[in-house]
C-alpha cells in the first residue's frame, strides 16, 4: 500500500506540473546577476540531507556569519533525511508552485521538465558569475548535468564508490578480490561453503541493490545504455541488458546477500560488514569515518580493504571508470533568485570548500586539500588520494535517470529476481513494457 500511494503521490505530481500555470511565475533562469539593492530577509532550502551532516552543518554556521553582516537575514532549513519522504513534498510542493529559494534535486527527468519551463536558475552561470566554476572538479559538475548537458544543480558533495571487503574472510574462503564482475557468483558460493555471508546489503532503501544493476551494462556498453534504455531507445532483451538479468539472477542463485536482506535497512548492512560478519560491503566514501578510521571495531580494522567496480576483459569503461557522484545537488528557483540570494550564494561558496575538506570529506571542488583526521588508518589516505586518478566516464546512478514510475517498478522487481521470485524472463518483458509505457511521458 504504502508503493502505491507514493506512485499514486508522483503521478499526480507528474500530470499537475505538466499542466501549472498559476503561483509561482517562473523568471529568467539565466539571469544571474540581478539588479537591485540586496535587502536581508528570510530565505529557504528545501533539503534531503542528514540533519546533523557536514553539508548542513556548514551552511548553517555560513548562514550565521553572513547574517553578523546582513541583519535581517536567515537561512531556513527545512529538512527530511528520507528520500522517498522527501521527493513526495518536493514534487508536490513543485507542482504547486511553492517550491522554496533553494531546493535539492537529483539530475531526474522530473527535475528536468522544471528546468524546462525556466525554474531552475542555469547553475553554470551563476558559478561562473560569482566567480567559483573553475574551481569544481569537472565530475563533480558533470554529475549534476542533464543528457543536454546543461547545468542547473549546484554539488556540495564529492563521493567515490567501492566494494570494502575484509581480507580475512577472503582468505578464510579461499578466494580472491573478483577481476571481473562475472567472478561474483563464485566467489559468493565459496563464501557461503565457508559459513560466511558474502555482501552486506541495504535492501530496504532500494536504490543500493539498484547500483547492482547498472555494474554490468556499464561495464560492457557504457553510459550510453541507461541514457538510451530510460527513453526506450534501448531494452532489457539487448545484449546489455540481458547481461545485466542474468548475472543479477546469479547473484540470487549463490546467496550473494544476506537472508532478509530486503527488509534490512543501512545501520543493518553497515553493522553486518563491520562487525566481521560480512565479508563484502559496496557503499561510498561517505563511510569513511566507520570504515577507515580508529572508530571500526578493532577485530577487523586492519583487514579491511577496497576494490572498484571490476572491468573485465569485455569491458569499454575504464578501471577508474565508475560511481563517483556529487550527491544531489542544490537548485535554486529562478522566481525568487534576487541580488540577496546571489550575494548569500556567493559568500556561501567561496567558503564552503574550506570548512567541507576540513572535516575529512572530499570537497566537490579541487582547491582544497582533504584534512585527514588523526585517527584515520592507511586506508582513509589511500581512499581520498584515488579521487587523483578517475576516467571522465561516470556510471550514473540509475535511480536519478529513469522516470519515476519505472524506476519504482524495477526496484521491486529486481527484488523479486534476486530472490527468485520471478525469472529473466518475466523480469526482462515486465521491465520492458513498463519503460515502453511511462518513459514517453517523460522523454519526449
């Protein structure tokens, strides 16, 4: 009840924001340096972030010093952490007009049709305006970008992705880091003939079982085939896509994820692998501090390492080709962008870098240097010094890229097929007809 209503919920969303024309005028998302005296008021950002996060953390104390200067000025948060919860207020709020001064977003086809209709300030601009574009890290950038390119997201955040895993369980099972992803399935079956759990997984969110997903078909076609199955210009019963089908019904077949792995949330699956119990865990650099640093139960500290997303001998994407994101970025409306937004955006930025790398966290932009803190282990350093050799092709999350209908559907039919609860087959044509049917509405 609880999928329907929230399709139910992006539906109607969908279908108003197709039709609105009251509320909110949009106003010209290319002007970026509007003229006029900058008064201080009250402005808002919309956000889908940890409340007591680095990101949030940060801008509040900005929000503060900017307002030493600019009496009358503050910076209200209005905050929901979970995503599902969250894209429901931001699509409704959107579909009525009320979307807030600042807004977060991934780069979605839903985000794009607001871009469309000129209410998302062009991002690139307003970077270079305020003079801080050169400084971001082109990924960083490109992550934020829609299929045209165009930029209307702005990152705050610069995430690597990679399988950690605990060296001693390996060894214990007799098996090595994968070459290739096809060398999965068997090293899961090895795992379990040893009593060990092969990958800690958060099923209950969705999107981390959905990262599975995209693996193969970037691996053997590259960017382009997400960009082109979420239009339906591609399909599951392509090579690349049956790839993708079929190892994921082989990683079902060898166990490869815990028991109850659907119902268990990211405390579970973090707790899993850090406690020595899992032997594999994929989740970004944001866990650096629980995975890297003197904080990790001792019993595993030491044996725990990482690899990337394997490239096989098949493979068109490079090694350092994969899931490096900038997290979802902030937009800013258009209808209320005045001289004030951009004077708090301005000082905000030229900051932020600064204060974000100081906390140990890579920052989205390159002139800053990570502090690395003194209870890290080797592994932190070697973690933050790989983001200095990445390929320019970025393995985009597929929950950001296809329409939210289908992209509901495939999160609860990839269940299904891990657990074997529906075939390749059954997978392949449901996914098909659902793309076929929703992603019009959408990619026009």
């Amino acid at each position: 009840m609880k999928n329907f209503t929230a399709i139910a919920a992006t539906a109607v969303a969908a279908i108003v924001l197709a039709a609105c024309g009251g509320g909110q005028k949009a106003g010209d998302a290319s002007d970026v340096d509007p003229k006029g005296d900058i008064v201080p008021r009250e402005i808002s950002w919309l956000l889908s972030r940890p409340a007591d996060g680095a990101v949030i953390t940060i801008m509040r104390k900005l929000a503060d010093d900017y307002a030493k200067d600019h009496a009358g000025f503050k910076l209200n948060l209005i905050t929901t952490p979970d995503r599902p919860s969250y894209i429901q207020k931001y699509e409704t709020l959107a579909a009525a007009n009320k979307l807030p001064e600042l807004f977060d977003t991934d780069a979605t086809p839903f985000a794009r049709k607001l871009a469309k209709q000129g209410r998302m300030l062009d991002a690139e601009k307003l970077l270079k305006s305020v003079g801080v574009h050169d400084d971001y890290r082109p990924n960083a950038l490109n992550y934020q970008r829609f299929d045209d390119g165009s930029l209307h997201m702005i990152p705050f955040q610069f995430e690597l992705e990679f399988f950690w895993y605990n060296k001693a369980l390996l060894r214990q099972a007799d098996v090595e880091p994968p070459k290739s992803l096809d060398d999965i399935p068997a090293m899961c079956t090895a795992l379990r003939k040893a009593g060990i759990t092969p990958f800690a997984l958060n099923g209950q969110d969705q999107w981390p079982l959905e990262r599975y997903a995209a693996y193969q078909p970037f691996r053997v076609a590259g960017p382009d085939y997400v960009q082109k199955l979420k239009k339906g210009e591609a399909t599951f019963a392509d090579p690349a896509g049956q790839k993708a089908v079929t190892w994921l019904s082989e990683l079902g077949k060898a166990q490869c994820f815990q028991e109850g792995f659907s119902s268990q949330g990211y405390s579970d699956a973090q707790n899993l692998f850090t406690s020595g119990k899992a032997a594999l865990y994929n989740i970004g650099t944001w866990e650096l501090a629980s995975l890297a640093t003197d904080e990790l139960n001792p019993a595993v500290r030491d044996e725990i390492d990482y690899f990337t997303v394997p490239a096989g001998p098949d493979s068109v994407t490079a090694a350092n080709e994969y899931v490096v994101s900038s997290g979802i970025g902030m937009a800013v409306n258009s209808a209320t962008f005045d001289p004030l937004v951009r004077d708090f955006l301005k000082f905000a930025l030229e900051r932020y870098p600064a204060e974000y790398a100081a906390t140990g966290a890579l920052s989205p932009t390159k002139d800053v240097r990570t502090t690395i803190p003194a209870n890290a282990t080797p592994l932190y350093r070697k973690a933050i010094e790989q983001s200095n050799d990445l390929g320019s092709k970025l393995a985009m999350p597929w929950d950001t890229q296809l329409d939210p209908t289908s992209n509901t559907r495939l999160q609860q039919e990839l269940v299904l097929l891990v657990q074997g609860g529906t075939t390749p087959a059954e997978f392949t044509s449901t996914m098909d007809s659902t793309i076929a049917q929703n992603a019009p509405k959408f990619f026009k």
